[in-house]
C-alpha cells in the first residue's frame, strides 16, 4: 500500500486535481473536506462535531480527522493506494498517518505542493459552484457550466459552497498559514515533496504529477 499527497491552500486545485488523477490512476481518492461535507449533510455524530468549525474555516480536531481516515483506509482493500486531499493538514495529522503507514507497513510515495498565488485563490474560491446532487464542481469564469446555475452531468442546481464567503475564505487562507504550511518543512525533510505552480491548468499539472507516479 502507498499514498500520495496533495497540498495546498484553500483553492489550489485539490479537488480538481483528484477528479483527474481518479479517471487516470487506480489511486483511491480520499477527500477529509467530502467525508466531512457528507458528515454534516448526513447530521452524523462526526458532522455534528465538525460542522461549527467548517462553518468558521478552522480546523476540525486532529482526532476526528484521524479516525475517520483510519477508518476509510481500513475499509477497503489492504493492497489499495491513497490519494490524499486536504489531509494531513497539520503536523499532528501528519505525525497520526506516519503511525498508521507503520502498523499497515504502507508509506507515503510523494506529496505534491500545488503552489498558487492568494490574490488568485481568492476569485477561484468565490467563483466556486457545486452540483448538489452530483458535487461536480464549476467556476463561474474558469469553468462555466453550460447552462447558468445547473450541472452539465446531471442538471442539478449549483450552489456555493458555505465556506465560500470572503470573510470565511479570508480566515481559512490564515489557518493554511498557520497550521498547514509547516507541513512543507516536515515533507521537504524527508525528501518526498514536489511543488508544482497551479497556476497551469489542472490537464498540464495532472500530467505533471502522472510524470512523478509513473501512472
Ligand atoms: P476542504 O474541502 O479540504 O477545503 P480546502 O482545503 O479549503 O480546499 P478547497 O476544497 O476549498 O479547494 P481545492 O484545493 O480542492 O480547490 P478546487 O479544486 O475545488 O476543507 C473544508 C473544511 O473542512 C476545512 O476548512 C476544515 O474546516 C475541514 N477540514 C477538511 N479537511 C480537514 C483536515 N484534514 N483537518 C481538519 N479540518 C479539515 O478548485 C477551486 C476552484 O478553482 C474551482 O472552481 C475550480 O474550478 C477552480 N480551479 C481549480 N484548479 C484550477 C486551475 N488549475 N486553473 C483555474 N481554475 C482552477
């Protein structure tokens, strides 16, 4: 079992760098934001427990965050491999994956920085529209759905996210900073990080990171 990671701030392309690599690789795509988006949809113990930090942009707890990973990796299958977004997401986190790769003898292969300037996160994320039903996800200027405010996949209605506002936008940008970026020094010390500028677009930078895999 191995595991790539992909980093970055609010807005960098995580997401849409996944929807890619999944229709491109056999690498299990885990999202800790879509686990914890369903959690709250769903009123799960865990939603009730994440959805006040989500709502402000802070950080949900790292124990939280590392039961349910553990939970994802172990339900499916031992030889699988894992793309991470948005997780680790602080050197707690980190720190919790490295314990659990020990006890499944797994290792993380390489953790992709996807490097974009904030005056640029900034549009991407208030231009952001997701499908309700399907979460596919849109740009109003970058990646315009065809017909204004619904899905081109299913029709379904497009919404932005609660977390999108610019004061959200503006506190989740600071917590990055703070508790996330650290992670760069913490993989660059281990010799597994690539940064790449996300500011191509998302086909120039998946064969990048198809480059690295070797997929
Ligand atoms: P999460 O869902 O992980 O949010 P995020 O990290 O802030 O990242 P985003 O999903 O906002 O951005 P993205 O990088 O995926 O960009 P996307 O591809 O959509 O987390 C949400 C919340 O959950 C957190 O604030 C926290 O509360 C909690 N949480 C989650 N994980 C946690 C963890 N591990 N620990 C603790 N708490 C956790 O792209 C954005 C827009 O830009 C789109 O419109 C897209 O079309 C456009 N775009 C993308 N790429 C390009 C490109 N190359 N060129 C032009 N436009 C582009």
């Amino acid at each position: 079992m191995r595991a790539i990671i992909l980093l970055g701030g609010p807005g960098a392309g995580k997401g849409t760098l996944s929807e890619i690599l999944t229709r491109k690789t056999d690498y299990l795509h885990i999202s800790t934001g879509d686990m914890l988006r369903e959690a709250v949809r769903s009123a799960s113990l865990v939603g009730q427990a994440a959805k006040s930090f989500m709502e402000s942009g802070s950080l949900v707890p790292d124990s939280v965050i590392l039961d349910i990973v553990e939970e994802r990796i172990d339900s499916g299958d031992p030889q699988a491999h894992f793309m991470f977004d948005g997780f680790p997401r602080t050197i707690g986190q980190a720190e919790g994956l490295d314990s659990i790769f020990v006890r499944k003898n797994a290792r993380v292969s390489n953790v992709f920085n996807l490097t974009v300037p904030r005056e640029i996160l900034i549009p991407r994320l208030t231009g952001r529209r997701v499908c309700k039903s399907c979460g596919a996800v849109y740009h109003l200027i970058n990646k315009p759905p065809k017909n204004p405010g619904r899905c081109d996949i299913d029709n379904g209605e497009l919404l932005q996210r609660t977390d999108d506002s610019e004061a959200t936008i503006l506190n989740r940008l600071l917590v990055y900073e703070n508790q996330t970026a650290p992670l760069i020094a913490y993989y660059e010390n281990r010799g597994l990080i690539r940064h790449i500028a996300a500011t191509q677009t998302p086909d120039q930078i998946a064969n990048i990171v198809l480059g690295f895999i070797g997929a």
